[in-house]
C-alpha cells in the first residue's frame, strides 16, 4: 500500500535519524513507489540544498562530497575550523578546517565541498560553496487536539494565527500541553500546518514560566558535552608574574541573591583624595581564544536573568567557582588602581593582573547599613576601609553632577518566588547609596578602560548609545506640553536638558510619565568597534569592562587590556580583531534577546499573581494610547494592561498620535498619557502575559455616557474645548516652525 508523501520536517528527520540511507531505502520506508517517486526526487533536492542527502552507499564514517559544517570558531593561529551538522559515525565527529572563511563566523552554518586530509589536528579541508539559513523557525504553543490531529495555538501576545496539525503529526502530544513546533508550509486552503517537534509538559506548572521564554527566544540553555568538560578540567590559576592583592581589603558588594561576583572595590582615603581599587573577575585567563568555552560564550553573548534561574554564559564551574570572587579565596582578578581628587575626578589609573583575596562578600543592605553606623560581624572588621569607600563615592558624586549623565527614576520590580515556583509577592526595589556607589565605580572603571585602549591605539569593543531621534524628541516634548511642562526646543540636545525637565517633573502628578516617556524617547544601546560616545552617561568614549562572567564584550575588552600589556598568550587574536564587526553585532542581538526573554517571564509571572483577582480594581495611570486602546500601569505592581478601544464607552473616539490621545466624538471626553485611571481586572492570562482591563474612572470621574449627543456629564466641556485649542496652537506652532 503505498503510504502519503512525508513532509520536508518528516523527510528531514527520518534522514538525520538514518544517515547512511539511500534513495531506495528512503522510498521503502515510506512505501513510495511508482509516479510518488518524481514527487520524492524533487523534496530530496529541495532538501540538498540544505545539505542534507542521501547516500550513494554506506559510507563506514566519512563525509560526504558536499555536506553541512557548523562553524566552530579560530584557533590561536586565527584558523577557522568546523565539524559536520550530522555524524553518525564509531569515532569523534571529524575536524574541518575552513579554506575560504570570510563573512563566516562562530555557530553559522555552511554548505561546504569537503575533502579528506590529514593534518596536525584536523582531517577534512573544505570550502564554502555558501552560508545557510540557520535553524528552522519553530512555534512555541499550546496544543488543542481534535478529531483529525489537532491546532496549536500560539503563545505570542501579538499572534492570532493558529496552525494546523495533522494526524501523524502531533507527536503523541497532549490536549492542553506545551508544544515546540516547525511550519510545514500551507495547505491550499485554511490555515498553515506544522510539525511537533518537542513536548515541553504542563504550561501552568510554575517552573514552565521562564521555560517559555528560553524557547521561544532561543536562548541556548544547554551546554554541549565538550564545553562541560573544557570547563571541568579548568584549575586555579597560579600566582606567576601576578600583583599580589591578597592582603588588601577588597570586597564584593551583590544583591543578596547574587548568583557571582565579578568585580570588587577597595578605597583608601590620602591627603587629597582617594585611592580607589577596581578589581574584576580574570575570566579570560580560563576563556581562551578559540577555545569551545570561547564559542559557546560568544553564541551566548550574555547571561539571561529570570526569576526563578539562570541562564549563564558560562559553565557554573567557571561562573560560580573559579571565576567568581568569594570570600577568603585566591582569585586570579584584573585590577584597575584609580586616584581619585577631593572634588570627585580621575587625575591617574593603572591596571595590573593581579591575584586577590575577597575580605567579604557584602550584600547591598549591610553595606548601607554600615555606612549608616549598624556594622554586624562581617563589616565592623571593615568599618574604615567602607568609610573610605562612602566617602570616595560622595567625591565622585560632585563629579557625576558636573557631567551630568541623564538622571531617569523609574522603580525596579523584584518579583518574588516561593520554593515552588509561585509568586508570593511584587515588590518595588529600594534605591540604596550602596548601589549608587556601586554603579558609578563601575563607570569610572569603565571609562578608565576606555581611555586606556584607545591611547594604545588598541581594538575593542565600545559600550554606544547615541542620541535620540528628532520623531523621538518631538514625541517627548508633545508629552510634556500636554502637562504643562517644557522642553527647549533648537539648541543641541545634552542630557542636562532632559535633565531640567525631569526636574520639573519631580514631585508632581506627572513624575512617573515623564520618566517613562524620557525613557522610551532613547534609541538602544549597543555594541561596535567604532566609537560613537554615550549619550546617556554623558560620556565621549565608554566600554564595558566590569562583568566579564556574564558578558562577552567585557571578555573581549579584557584580552584587549591583556594584549595591550603584554600580559600573556591569552589576549586578543587575530581572529578576534578581524570579527569584532561581527562580534559587536551578534552580542548585541543577543543582548536585546534576553531583554525581551526577561521581560516576557516578567510579564507571565504578573499575570499569574494577578489571574486570582479578577474582577478587583486598581488604581494606575496611562502609560500609553494606541489606536487599538490604553496601557494602563497598574500602581500596586507596576504590571502593564491594555484597555481595548471597544471596551471604552459606548461612543466612537478619536486617535491622535502626536497628542497621544483619545477623543469621544458624542461626548468630547479626553483620554491621554498621564492620567490617573480606576481601571478593574478583566482578564489575566499566565501563558501570554497579557492582562485585560476595563476602563471605571478618569481622573476621578466616570466616563460620559453617550445619549443621542454629547454629555454634560465625565470631563468639563470647557476644559475638553481648551485642550484641543491648545493641541491646535501648538501643531500650528510646529509648522511655522
């Protein structure tokens, strides 16, 4: 009988599974036979494209002609190296080394002619006939079974596409599971299918939070055999040519949570001023060039943070052991010695590779505590070099308010999670000088690296952020002429100009919008060799230096520093300088991934704790208008929610971008950014995050209900028909300017 052709998703798998198959074996699996075979030729080109083929024959281990290499990474000698997507063979996948590597990089994918030779540590050469798409798009979602397969509902907030699953194609999925899927292509007609792939279980289990993001983002949370054991056979490292630092009093300063500690701080008060020590983490003399922590560190570009777990960019016996500075162990460190004058400036830095001995490691609450004059056990012993460290901090206060970096305040959520999982509460972070304190010798340390690297005439990574768009700036003064507060319009921009409106802000109704909508006005940060500044720290040139454990940039920069003293064999190869464009740009992907992972998780989580008070009321302010509706942000938890624009009234209303505003065309009541909102709790949605509401009050009052013509009753007409006249002058204004 013969059996329907397989999918490409089918087809693929079947020939992963059985490498060494033939075309004949192929059609006998399936039960192809006759006419199906043209049919089952043309998938198998479709599928040599990708470089999966059949075999002539049984190939006892070898590569074939043409085959699919994932690119490894350098070697110390700048060589690039790959090994093959697919090997099923009795010894260690072979070693490639890549003939013609431009424009290819770490963990992308090639379609390469291969050919066996025996070298020192390889036994292929190949060159790339082309560079491949990388892993094919999946779907994360739940799955809904039915009579003939099922549908797997996606869960994106924004996704309102469901996805046909056919009856051999379910994967022995679920009703009700979490599914990761791969698009098969559309049928003629309906929806598109797809393939299930992977069961990921019960999505309301607590632990299936931060699950769904790392797949729905692609965050690499596995670690590959190999890279393990690289980071397992890693020993301390030996004092050698190393500063010793072990006798001086440098001590880590984390939340109380901190999962490692990569920099510490020491000052001692002198005649006129300061010095102060900055020491971090030597991650790169365990991380070397080209080594498979090195590729896997790059692939990860960063450490992903959720509530409940870790994602690192290192193996924990790197990240939590050897590199991480705790207490009362020798700790190899790259140590940055900073004097400091009375009025808070940098007048002299040196670096060294040193070797340290953390005297403590603090949480952000007792060093508060002692600088308050509450010392306990482990910071009376420290009492004087704190006070120093205070006091240094307070200096390069003054200078900070010289510079004037930009000075948004917006609270920080701390979700907080029970042993099983649950959110127990949500709570606003406080805002202690300790971390001030923290945070500004990171920058000066920072900077300092900078200068450094660039007076050598060095490559490396700069930390940029440029300034705003003027759409974005205009944006924001439109937002603050709706409140009655000013931002000076034709001179160039300087923080200190946000700055002075953020103080107009402060203490007002308006504290909190003006913030978010500063905020919002910034273009992203990002990373490049070239130097742009850093609008936002007001600073000409920055690089990130101090958190090398969970950022490959800073790795990068250190072997700069490390090559820049010739320190060692382990600074920056020639690979390295050759793809920091590449590097730059695959970090900052990365970066701007595990963002959106966090704040996704960020959001479930939210709508978790919230989905057992549906039907209560919050208080908040609008955070947002669309055409579609208001985001409102809830006061209690600072947890974002979305007021359909159907749900509003029972009238049609207005969208005015520029204003930010909405409109009701019977009763003229006004909704805009800003406003103090009573809103209740519609739905709550744990799996997407999203959070309905229904819109009860506007600055107190109930909304006007539309009879036939406008009401007298919600805002005062009077106010309503100022507000436009001023909206007009003001775009008036705009076109004559």
């Amino acid at each position: 009988m013969v059996k329907q052709l397989p999918s490409l998703t089918e087809l693929r798998d079947w020939m992963t599974a059985n490498p060494e198959a033939t075309r004949r074996d192929i059609a006998r699996a399936f039960g192809i036979k006759g006419a199906a075979k043209i049919d089952l030729k043309a998938m198998l080109r479709e599928l040599e494209g990708e470089g999966v083929a059949p075999r002539r024959r049984a190939s006892g281990g070898a590569l074939p002609p043409v085959t699919v290499l994932e690119v490894l990474g350098p070697d110390a000698d700048g060589d690039l190296f790959a090994q093959p997507i697919e090997w099923r063979g009795q010894r260690a996948a072979p070693r490639v080394i890549l003939l013609t590597p431009k424009d290819v990089g770490a963990g992308d994918r090639v379609l390469a002619k291969c050919e066996a030779i025996r070298g020192p540590d390889y036994d292929y050469q190949a060159r790339i006939i082309r560079k491949i798409g990388a892993n094919p798009q999946r779907i994360l979602g739940l799955f809904r079974a039915g009579a003939e397969g099922g549908r797997i509902m996606p869960i994106d907030k924004g996704s309102d596409r469901d996805w046909m699953v056919g009856p051999h194609d379910a994967g022995d999925a679920q009703d009700g599971e979490l599914v990761l899927a791969e698009p098969m292509g559309r049928a003629r007609f309906g929806p598109p299918r797809a393939h299930v792939v992977e069961r990921l279980g019960d999505p309301t289990a607590p632990k299936a939070v931060s699950l769904i993001a790392i797949h729905q983002h692609g965050i690499r949370d596995a670690f590959d055999d190999a890279v393990v054991a690289e980071a397992d056979s890693a020993q301390p490292m030996p004092m050698g040519n190393r500063l010793d630092l072990r006798e001086t009093a440098l001590m880590t300063i984390d939340p109380w949570d901190a999962r490692d500690h990569d920099d510490a701080l020491y000052a001692e008060a002198t005649g006129d001023g300061f010095t102060l020590w900055v020491a971090i983490a030597d991650v790169a003399a365990y991380v070397r060039p080209g080594s498979e922590l090195d590729r896997e560190a790059r692939k990860r570009g960063n450490s992903t943070y959720f509530p409940d777990r870790v994602v690192p960019m290192l193996p924990d016996t790197l990240s939590g052991d050897l590199c991480s500075l705790h207490e009362g162990v020798d700790r190899p460190c790259i140590a940055l010695e900073m004097q400091i004058d009375a009025e808070g400036t940098k007048t002299g830095h040196k670096f060294h590779r040193a070797m340290m001995r953390s005297a403590a490691s603090l949480t952000y609450e007792q060093a508060q505590a002692a600088d308050e004059g509450r010392l306990d056990d482990q910071t009376e012993p420290l009492a004087g070099p704190l006070g120093d460290l205070f006091a240094c901090y307070r200096a390069l206060q003054k200078a900070r308010a010289r510079r004037q970096p930009l000075e948004i305040d917006l609270p920080e959520r701390q979700i907080v999670l029970s042993d099983s999982g649950r959110v127990t509460s949500v709570a606003f972070k406080e805002r202690l000088d300790a971390h001030k304190l923290v945070e500004e010798c990171m920058v000066l340390a920072n900077v300092a690296t900078a200068e450094t690297l660039r007076e050598k005439g060095r490559p490396l990574l700069y930390r940029v952020h440029e300034e705003p768009s003027a759409d974005k700036l205009e944006g924001l003064r439109q937002v603050a002429r709706e409140t009655g507060l000013v931002l000076a319009k034709g001179q160039v921009l300087h923080t200190r100009h946000l700055n002075r409106l953020l103080a107009q802000a402060e203490g007002t109704e308006f504290d909190e919008m003006i913030n978010m909508a500063t905020l919002r006005s910034m273009t992203q940060a990002y990373y490049a060799p070239q130097n742009f500044g850093h609008f936002g720290l007001a600073l000409r040139e920055y690089a990130h230096f101090t958190s090398p454990i969970r950022r490959y940039a800073d790795l990068i920069v250190h072997r700069a520093l490390i090559a820049a003293h010739g320190w060692g064999d382990d600074g920056l190869s020639a690979w390295d300088i050759e793809h920091l464009e590449e590097t730059a740009k695959a970090i900052s992907e990365a970066e701007r991934r595990s963002m959106t992972a966090e704040r996704d998780t960020n959001d479930r989580y939210l709508a978790a704790f919230l989905a057992e008070r549906v039907g209560a009321e919050f208080a908040g302010r609008i955070s947002g208008v669309a055409r579609f509706g208001v985001f409102v942000k809830l006061d209690e938890t600072g947890a974002d929610g979305l007021v359909p624009i159907r749900s509003i009234g029972a009238e049609y209303f207005r969208h005015d971008p520029e204003a930010q505003s909405l409109t009701g065309e019977r009763t003229g009541a006004v909704i805009s950014m800003g406003q103090r909102v009573l809103v209740k709790l519609a739905e709550a949605e744990p799996i997407t995050g999203g959070l309905m509401l229904e819109l009860l009050e506007v600055e107190g009052d109930a909304l006007p209900v539309a009879r036939g013509g406008p009401s007298r009753g919600g805002p005062k007409r009077k106010a309503v028909k100022a507000k436009r006249k001023a909206t007009k002058l003001a775009r008036k204004s705009r076109r004559k300017g």
